[in-house]
C-alpha cells in the first residue's frame, strides 16, 4: 500500500498516526477505515484474523456470509476486510458511498390539487402586483387550469389587496374587470365573494376597517358590471344578521350605492384608476367608429383601437360596431369591412368576437324598441360574418323566423331539463333562497307557468311531504318571482294534462284540487282566479271538475286550518306555529321596547315568504293599541335590515286593506289610521308604487 504514497503523505500519515496513538482511549477519534485495517505481527500475519467473523453486509445492507478462510465468493472481498463486528457505515468516513445504505420504503404524501391552485394563485397575484400587467396575470391564470377553483383566486386577490395600499386595491379591481367572463365566469365570480362575506369575520381580526373596504370592493364590482345589483338582497338574505358579511353588504348598499353619482365616486374611490375607466373606453370606442364611418380608414381606426390597450373589452368594439350597423344602413358595409380586418390581423381574438356578437343578440329586444328592423338586419349579418371566416361558425345562429323558433324550442328544452334538477335539488335540501337564485339565473320569467307545472308534476308522485315543500315553495315564489297569472297559467296548463295525469297518479284529481285551494289559501290565488282557470278549460273536462272540487273544500267549514294541513303536518303546521310566534314577539316587543330582539326573533322564524304576516300583525296591533310609532319603527328597522321586503311590505298592507271594513266595527278610526300608515310607508319607500294608486282609486278610503 505504501508504494501507492509519496514521502510528504507518509510522513503526513505517521505523525497523525502517532498522534492519534497518545490520545486516550475515549478521545480517539472513531474512524471505520482505521477499524478495518488489520494490525500486522512482526511475524506478518494480521492479529485476529482467525477470530474475523465470516459475515459482510451487501449494498442492499443484507448480511452475507463469507465462504470458509475468506477468499472466494462472488461479491466477497476475501478475508483481508473481515471484521471483527456487524459492518457499520459512517457517513463521516471520506469514502462514504450513499448507495451502501439500506433501503428505506418512504411514504409519499399525495398533493391537494387547491394547495397546488392557492400557491400558484398567490404567486401570479404578487407577480400582477409588481407588474400591473393584466394580461400576463390573465394568461398565467389560464395557463394554471383548475378553472372550479377560481372563486378561490378572487377571494385571495380581494383579501391580499384589502390589506394593502389603495394603489393595489385598484389594480385588483381592474383585474377582476379583465378576467370576467373571458377566464373567469360570472357564476365564479359571484362564488368568489361569498367567499369573501363569510370571511368578513376573520378578516376584521387583522384589517380594522376590513367592513368598510370589502363593501367598496362589492359596490365596486356591482358599478364595474361584474356582479348584478340583485346579488346584494340575496347575501343579505342567506347571511347571519350578526356576522361582519351582512354588515358588509349593508354598508355597500346604503353608503356606497345609494348615493348619487355613485358610480363616479366609487370608481374614484381609490384616488384615480391604474387604467381607463369602463365609461372613458366606452366613449373612446363610440368616438373611434364615428370618426372611422366618416373617413373609411380601416387602417387608422385599427390602429386608435390597438391603442387603447384593453383587448380584454375588445367585445365592446363588436357590440358597438355592429349596433352602428344596426343603426344607420350605409355604414353596414364599412363595418363588416373593419371587423374583418381586426380579425384577421388578430386584433380582435375569435373569442371576443364571438362574445360581442352574443351580447348584441341579448341586447336584440331591447334594442327593436329604437330600430324596428334589428333582429331581421343582425340575421342577414350573422350569415356574412361566418362564411367570411371571422365570426366562428359555433355561434350557429338560424337565420329568419324558422332560425328563431329552432332557438327558442333549444331554450325551452334546456329550460325543462335545468329545472328538473333545480327541483329535484329543492327537495333535498329545502333551500327555497338557493332555488330562486338558480330560477332567476335561468333569466326565463317567461316559463314561469312551466316551471309551477313541472314542480306540482313531480311533487304528486311523491310523498306528502314534498307536495307541503311545493306549496310552501309556490307561495314564496309568488312573493319573489311569479306574478298571479303566471300561477293561475301554471294550474291550467295543469289541468288540461289531468286525464293524462291520472293515467299515472290513480288519485291526481284530488291532490290538484287540494294544490289549487291551497293557493287561494296561501293567498296566491284568489278565489275569483278559479273561475277565470276554469273558463279556460275545455267544459266537462276532468280539470273542470278538479276546479269545482276545489271551489268546494274552500268553502267548508275550518277550510283555512284543514288545508294548511292537508299534506298532514310539515310547514303547514308550521305556519301556524308562525302566526303565534309572530303574535308573541309582537307582544313582547310592546313590553320592552327592543327593536333589535324584535328583528332578531323575526328572522329566526325562518319563514322570509311569510314575513306579509309581521306586517299585518305589527299594523293592526299599532291601531288596537294605540302604538303606531312603536309598530311603525320595528317595520322601518325590518325593512332597513332587508328582512322585510317591499313586496311582502305590500302583500302586508294589502291585507290589512283587505280586512278593514271588519277592523273598522272595532276600531272606529281604523280608515284613517290606515291612511297615515300609508302615507308612512309611501315616504320610506316600504310598498310598491303600483299599490299607493290603487288605494287613490279606492273610494273606500276616500
């Protein structure tokens, strides 16, 4: 081994040789090589070599062992490297080899895909911050897939912005502007700040004022068109009064959204934008096309519209484009022209082409109200624009009055099979606020009629429980959503399928005729409705006689009790219930005085469709007890939280109304008590306009 050394490593390795030899046994450094080298006699033989153990460890850290006196063996290296112990391996020791160790199974933890979306999100979000670059964090964002996720990155960008300076509050605006509907959906959007409202409560934990900015970021998205003003009455209404969320939307509502030139304010809120408002490119765009009808210039118009710099909003140049073609005839042909070349020089992506022509087609009967000829002119357009290669051919819009009927039957179809699954979810959860929102996203208030068939339809093939759910469903929606005819059509077309009904529910005649006096119980009908459903149906059918046995369980004795009962228990009970709670609040509110605990218990009765009764209630005790400012600053303080709505204000009034020629043998002055409520209500805007000329026309309170 030493003629492999020089003279300096010899003398290297006995100095520390010698060194080591001084040392005590227990400070002695451990050294695996120094183990292993055997310590030769003066008669040559290495000490101990006929004590060495005959065992080895493998690579894999197996024990093998050694054939007899060492030397053979595949993989052994003889009896030089015997030791007098198991092998050890020290990972000090400078010709360590990792691969010597032993195998070691590991667990593998397995990645959450939305720990995988957050990370990534609030890397692109840090990122857009730094650069303001709106279309690299779109890009990014689309790159990033997991579209089911983005209510997340909304959230994340909200609430990372709150907590900073209003230069990126701005910007986070800007980008939610940017992404809607192009990346991110509205329904995601919509998703993202309920998120954000049932957070509210944390977020005041570390951002004092976090009430106050969210509301501005929710008045914000509400001005900025990505958010429907409606979504705010829905919030409040699935929020806990008591949470941070409700305050949340209270704030935006009554100090952002009520104020006049809201818009303008809220827009400048955070002291000026990063970029061009929506209504500054409005213009810009309106200016660019005026001026290009004018000269003809594809080139130049091309050339303002790259400078805007918003081809994010390049649906918008679609849209008003082709309403200018709409508008004035000659400018059709320069319009076609100028939109062809934006997409051919890719100016204007196929996508926002094809968002531009949808927003019009929605926009189409509106718009016929101006120009008579829309819909016929924008149907010889669709045809040119897709043979010409820049409009894609999936826009599939039929041509003429066939193209819109096959429109129309595709709408009713997938209207039918959307609400199928509405009910069928509706009877599940018994979420009647979730199931008017899923309604009014369908945007069909045309179908209503449809909507009540198919509800009672499935509902009578089940059992009594989910026909009560049905009509405790069919009385809020006609304080929410349905108009009177739209129910009384609903029960007609109803009846006119009885005899085919009855082929497969033996007992369907009566259980409709049970739904139909319900109605006019539940007061959603009223009992002058039944003639006009009947006069509407073919005489001496089985839906006239449903009809007539209907008229008959109205009018018997108790009928009020016994039909709000009729599906044995379940909500009709607990409208009962109801009434007596409701009756009992109002008491107590009268002993103590606290509005508070009165709103409270009003809410938790969980009965939103039936809150008409508070109203009655509240007015007739007000006139009995000589109470009116009492009863009249619960109702203002209800209406205020968006506990009461105006239409069940209205419905509340209108019963009073209703009943006040029998109030008036009790309480003399009750006409004119009545009026002074009126008058109150009228002023803080609590019943509908429609309602206050109806009582100018009634002579009774004249």
């Amino acid at each position: 081994m030493e003629g492999f050394l020089t003279d300096e490593q010899r003398q290297m390795m006995k100095v520390a040789t010698q060194t080591v030899d001084d040392l005590p046994p227990s400070q002695k450094p451990h050294s695996v090589l120094l183990e292993h080298l055997p310590k030769v006699s003066a008669g040559g033989k290495a000490s101990g070599a006929s004590n060495a153990v005959k065992h080895r460890r493998s690579h894999a850290g197996r024990s093998i062992r050694s054939k007899k006196d060492g030397g053979g063996g595949k993989g052994n290296w003889g009896k030089l490297i015997d030791t007098d112990g198991d092998y050890h391996i020290d990972r000090n020791d400078p010709n360590y080899d990792s691969g010597e160790e032993p195998f070691e199974l590991v667990g593998a933890t397995l990645s959450d895909p939305l720990d995988d979306y957050k990370k990534a999100a609030a890397s692109i979000i840090n990122e857009y911050f730094s650069t303001g670059d709106v279309d690299v964090a779109a890009a990014d964002l689309i790159e990033l897939g997991s579209s089911e996720y983005h209510p997340y990155f909304i959230k994340r960008l909200v609430s990372v912005a709150m907590d900073r300076h209003d230069k990126e509050k701005e910007m986070a605006s800007v980008l939610l502007s940017a992404l809607y509907a192009d990346v991110i959906n509205p329904n995601q959007i919509r998703d993202g700040f309920v998120l954000l409202l049932e957070s509210a409560d944390d977020f005041v934990v570390d951002i004092p004022d976090a009430v106050n900015v969210l509301a501005l970021f929710l008045a914000r998205a509400v001005v900025d068109d990505i958010l429907p003003p409606a979504f705010l009455p829905r919030a409040a209404k699935a929020l806990p009064i008591t949470s941070k969320g409700y305050q949340v939307v209270q704030t935006a509502e009554k100090s952002y959204l009520s104020a006049a030139h809201h818009a303008e304010l809220v827009e400048r809120r955070w002291g000026g934008q990063t970029r061009t408002t929506v209504e500054e490119v409005k213009k810009k765009i309106a200016d660019i096309l005026n001026e290009y009808v004018e000269t003809g210039e594809t080139y130049e118009a091309c050339r303002c519209v790259r400078e805007l710099g918003v081809s994010f909003f390049h649906h918008e140049v679609v849209k008003r484009a082709l309403v200018t073609a709409l508008e004035n005839h000659a400018a059709e042909a320069p319009i076609l022209k100028l939109l062809k070349e934006a997409a051919s020089e890719n100016l204007i992506s196929s996508s926002q082409m094809v968002k531009g022509f949808s927003r019009l087609r929605e926009s189409l009967d509106d718009l016929a109200l101006d120009i008579p000829s829309a819909r016929t002119k924008f149907d010889l357009i669709v045809p040119k624009a897709v043979s010409g290669g820049w409009l894609d051919a999936s826009f599939g819009y039929p041509s003429g009055e066939c193209g819109r009927q096959q429109i129309e039957d595709e709408k009713l179809k997938r209207f039918k099979e959307d609400i199928v699954t509405i009910i069928h979810e509706y009877f599940n959860s018994d979420d009647i606020p979730e199931l008017i929102r899923s309604l009014e996203d369908l945007g069909a208030p045309e179908y209503n009629p449809i909507f009540l068939k198919k509800l009672i339809t499935l509902a009578l093939d089940r059992k009594n429980h989910e026909k009560e759910m049905a009509s405790v469903l069919l009385s809020s929606l006609h304080i929410e959503m349905f108009t009177t005819e739209d129910v009384a059509d609903g029960f007609v077309m109803l009846l006119e399928s009885a005899e085919d009904t009855a082929l497969d529910i033996l007992d369907a005649s009566n259980e409709l005729a049970l739904f139909l006096a319900r109605a006019v119980i539940d007061d959603v009908l009223a009992p002058f409705n039944l003639e006009e459903i009947s006069s509407k149906l073919r005489p001496n059918s089985s839906g006239t006689e449903t009809v007539k046995m209907a008229r008959s369980l109205i009018f018997a004795r108790h009928a009020g009790e016994r039909l709000l009962r009729c599906w044995g228990g379940g909500s009709g009970w607990a409208v009962e219930d109801a009434k007596d709670k409701i009756s009992n609040l109002l008491e107590e509110y009268e002993s103590s005085g606290l509005v508070s605990e009165a709103c409270k218990c009003i809410h938790e009765l969980g009965m939103p469709f039936f809150n008409h009764e508070v109203v009655k209630k509240a007015l007739v005790m007000g006139m009995e007890k000589k109470k009116d400012k009492m009863m009249l600053d619960l109702l203002q303080e209800s209406f205020g939280e968006g506990l009461i709505t105006t239409n069940q204000m209205t419905k509340g009034f209108t019963r009073v109304k209703d009943g006040l020629e029998d109030l008036a043998l009790d309480i003399p002055n009750a006409k004119e008590k009545f009026k002074d409520y009126v008058e109150h209500g009228k002023k803080n805007g609590w019943v509908s306009s429609s309602f206050v000329t109806s009582l100018t026309e009634d002579a009774n309170l004249g």
